[in-house]
C-alpha cells in the first residue's frame, strides 16, 4: 500500500492558559502535530490517533527531520521493513490510502503528548517564571490533562467533532478518556492494547524503570539541562525493563533462546560473555537515550500509571464512568499481551454491554506481547476497516 510521502511536523500555540488536574495552570503552551489526508468541506472526516509513551506526533509517511528523529522502533521492525531510523512514522503501516486509517478517506492528526520531548510543551521547555528549562519543576500531568491539550489544539484547528479517536496502549487511554470527557465529539473509538487502568503487575514495572532513572546520580533531581551531564545510564536501563514488558516470552526465545553474541565462545571475564538478548536490550537503550528525555519518560510514565476511568470518573465503578459514552467503541487485545492483559479489554467491554453501549471486542493471536499492536498491523486493519465503515480489499 501507498505512504502517506513526506510530511512537516507542524506547530501551534495554544490561545489560552491549560488547566490541570494538579491545580496549576500552565501557559504557554506549545503543541506540535501532523496531518495526513483532506480535511472534508464539512469537517466530519477527522481521525484522531493518540501515541503511546514513547512515540511522537510522526505517526505515518517520511519525516523531513533527519533519520535519527525517527520513533519506529518496535521488536522487530527493523528486521521487517528496514525503517528503524528512517524517519518512518510508528504507525505507517495503519495510516495512510487503504490503510486502516484511510487517508483517502478520513483527514487523520496526531499531536504530540503535553509533556513531551518532541515538540509539545513539556519539561525540558523553558519556564517562563525562571527562563530555565522546567526540569522537575514542571507541573504533573494526567491523561485528562493530555486530552484536554488535544482538545484546545483541535479547537484551534478548526475541527469540532471528531469522526474517530485510535491509539495504542497510552494512546488508547487517551482515546477512552476522550469518549467519557467528550461524549458528543466523538462518534468512534478504537482502543488497541490498552486499559481502563493498569493492573498492579503494570504498576511496579513503570515504578521500577521511574526509580532506575531517579537513582542516576546525573539525574539531579531533574535539573540535568546545560550541565553536560543527562542520566543517560539509568534512562537505559528504564529502556530495556521497559522493553521486556512489551515483549512476551516466546517472542524472545523465538528470536534470541540462549545464543551468545560470539558463538559458543565463553569469554573468561564477567562482561564477555554475552547473550544476544544483551547485547539486543543495549542496542535499544542507546538508540532510545539519543532521541527521548529522562524527565519526559517519568512524565508520561506517572500519568499511565494515575489514569483509573473508574476512580476518575465513576467513583470505583467503570460501569459508571462510561454511562455517558456514545461513541462505538472497537477494543483489540493481543493473546500474549501480558502488561495490558485481555482482560482488561474484555472488562471494558462486559462494562459497556450492560450498559447497551455497541461495542466489539476482539483478542489476537499474537506471539509479540505487548508490541504486537505495532506489529500485527495485517491483522488489525480488517477489523478497524470494516468498523470504520470501510469496505475491506
């Protein structure tokens, strides 16, 4: 199928102070985002697709930033199409003509998340009180307060309803978030490899890769910009936890097993001898330091972890927090998905059943854990086509 070609990344200003969650205001507030597709005359065209923690507003085509901008890095993807680091957008196999968010049909944006490192207004941005970068100083933000972003940049686009909003894992929090805040702006959802609110497992891994970044001495309290020194060891690490947690066990042992980097060469010193996984995670962590900031990835890591639909909007009841929802809504699980397990897909959708909301819950067979909503894009696009109204080749 086509690309969508070569795209800018653009951006705008927001008009007005954001109010967070927190408390705090935060202004000014910058956003940058994509587009991809026409906009129709009567603007009801418009797909809203939402990135996960580690991803960007480049969500399809060629980047006109150089290679090293590019975020499509997941398990495998660049032994399957060569693009990791070619500036190919995470999602380009899902967006673009005939994809599963038709560019020929539907006028597709992704924005970068409040709090990020590529664009939107985050805490490496300066802070205006002090003329220095936020560093920790910079106000926590939830997944209500992102949504809230989104919604007074699409404001400033122009666009007033939204046709759809899509995402995986953090991203399709982002998309539920949008159905309960919003109910009469959004006529579709489709949540992929997400959750209603991270089981307790999901908790302590995220807890796990925060702490290994705060205990980086170069950390310094988050205040590490312009000193020449950035907690580059401990964000690593954060990368390579991390990055077992998207992946299952049989999709390691299928790619790696037990092999060692040199053969069956054991080396007579402790950092020798090595396994592939190894030196597989140490490729990953320094690939992921030179394009992501540590405070960005505690950021957003804190927000998943807060975002609860029950707590936040149904006083411990998700049946409650999702009574006002309107939208249809398509979740996609993946069988070895084991950090945002089925289950939680299929409570979501139990929950929206009794309350006669259409829904449709689907669960893959796929042997890539969590990556798989990046990887199985074959396997996903019959089904958001078909529910998107789309006649499927």
């Amino acid at each position: 199928m086509k690309s969508v070609g070569r795209v800018e990344t653009q951006y705008l200003d927001l008009n007005a102070p954001v109010a967070l969650d927190c408390g705090r205001k935060l202004s000014p507030v910058r956003v940058a985002y994509e587009t991809y597709g026409t906009l129709a005359p009567g603007g009801d065209n418009v797909i809203l697709v939402c990135h996960a923690l580690s991803g960007d507003a480049h969500a399809a085509g060629t980047s006109a930033q150089p290679p090293a901008a590019g975020t499509r890095d997941g398990f495998g993807a660049e032994d399957r199409d060569g693009s990791a680091g070619a500036g190919l957008g995470w999602w380009d196999g899902m967006i673009g003509p005939g994809k599963s968010f038709d560019t020929d049909r539907y006028f597709v944006v992704c924005t970068n998340l409040l709090g990020g490192c590529r664009g939107t207004t985050g805490p490496s941005s300066t802070d205006p009180a002090t003329g220095r970068p936020y560093g920790s100083d910079f106000p926590v933000v939830t997944v209500a307060d992102m949504v809230r972003v989104q919604k007074a940049a699409l404001d400033q686009l122009g666009v007033r309803r939204l046709a759809a909003v899509a995402g995986g894992s953090l991203g399709g929090m982002q998309a539920l978030e949008w159905a309960v805040r919003y109910p009469d702006l959004v006529d579709a959802v489709v949540a992929i490899a997400s959750t209603h609110g991270l089981h307790a497992q999901g908790v302590a891994w995220n807890a796990i890769a925060r702490e290994s970044i705060m205990r980086d001495p170069a950390w310094q309290g988050g205040h590490y910009y312009g000193t020449g020194s950035a907690p580059e060891g401990g964000m690593g690490v954060a990368r390579m936890l991390g990055h077992i947690t998207y992946l299952s066990g049989r999709a390691l042992d299928d790619r790696f097993g037990r092999r060692l980097q040199h053969g069956d060469d054991i080396r007579h010193t402790i950092t020798e001898a090595e396994f592939q996984i190894e030196s597989y995670l140490r490729h990953q962590a320094g690939t992921f330091v030179r394009r992501f900031d540590a405070n960005t990835y505690l950021y957003l890591s804190r927000a998943l972890t807060y975002f609860d639909l029950a707590r936040e909007h149904g006083d411990g009841s998700l049946e409650r927090a999702l009574a006002g929802v309107n939208a249809r809504t398509l979740l996609i699980a993946f069988s070895s998905d084991w950090l945002y397990p089925p289950i939680a897909s299929r409570e979501i959708a139990d929950a929206l059943h009794g309350l006669g909301k259409p829904v449709e819950c689907h669960v893959i067979e796929a042997p890539y854990g969590h990556d798989s909503f990046l990887l199985e894009e074959a396997r996903q696009t019959p089904l958001i086509r078909r529910f998107l109204g789309s006649t499927v080749d």
